[in-house]
C-alpha cells in the first residue's frame, strides 16, 4: 500500500488517555486547570451546600439535601440529588440524573442516570447513556467501568 510510518516530537505537556486509569488522571488535571473558581448558573434547592471550585451549567438542577465539592463539573440539563454527594474530581455530563448517590473522583458521561440511594461510587468511568437503578439490594460501594447503552438493576 506504499504506507510511510512517521513520528513527532510533543512539545509542551501531554496526558495518555488510554487506560481508565489515565482518564480519570486526565480529569483530575482539566478540573486543576480549568475550574478556577465557583460558578453556578443553574438552580439550588433547598439545603444545597456548594463547597470550593465547582462548576454548575446552564439548566441544572440541584435538588435538596446535596453537597457538590469541588473540584467538580456538572454538565448543561442535568438533575443532582435529592440527598446526593458530589466528591471532588468529578466531572458529570449533560442531561444526567444523580439521586441519592455518592459519587467521587468520576467520569459520568451524558444522559447517564444513577438512582441508587446509599450507593457508593469512588474512581470510576460511566459511559454514556448508562442506567443503574436499585431494587432491594443494599451494596456498599462498587468500582465501574461501564459502556455506552448499559442497564444496570441492583
């Protein structure tokens, strides 16, 4: 095919995003670099505590008795709590649905839902369009790397 092999020298800084491993390094270093300072332009309910460098989109809502700390993003149209915990080095997608969820140092991509009461969720990537809901099951945390279009029942 007469196909040439070639290579570049990177100048500046560069960051492998190959692993889940190096994704939620990647995370961690945007929201360092990105999120200087406190900015919601959605909507607070009722004992919402926003604390440190948190970004909030447009069209957010964050529903009562949830704490967002930072550094963390939360994406345009997504729904958070109520009685939700948004840890630091989280970074939720648009048009997702966190309720009564813990959730740090994660990637949530768009229109994810997560509906788990008491669940636990450190160190993960959560594709897009991924549902976990709960039935009778009581976890006490879980590790996920999930793809896109998964449907989970606990």
């Amino acid at each position: 095919m007469g196909l040439n092999v070639e290579y570049a020298i990177v100048r500046g800084w560069w960051k492998d995003t190959g692993t889940p491993k190096g994704i939620l390094g990647a995370n961690r270093l945007l929201l360092d670099y990105k999120i200087n300072n406190q900015v919601v332009k959605g909507e607070l309910g009722d004992n919402v505590r926003i604390e440190g460098r948190v970004y909030i989109d447009e069209g957010v809502v964050v529903k009562s008795n949830t704490v967002i700390r930072g550094p963390a993003y939360i994406g345009k149209n997504s729904v958070i709590g109520p009685n939700a915990y948004i840890g630091p080095y989280t970074s939720i997608g648009q048009r997702s649905i966190l309720k009564g969820i813990e959730i740090e140092n994660s990637v949530v991509m768009d229109d994810v839902v997560l509906d788990v009461e008491g669940m636990k969720i450190a160190d993960s990537l959560i594709g897009s369009r991924t549902r976990i809901t709960k039935s009778n099951a009581k976890p006490s945390g879980y590790r996920l790397i999930l793809g896109e279009s998964t449907l989970i029942q606990l």
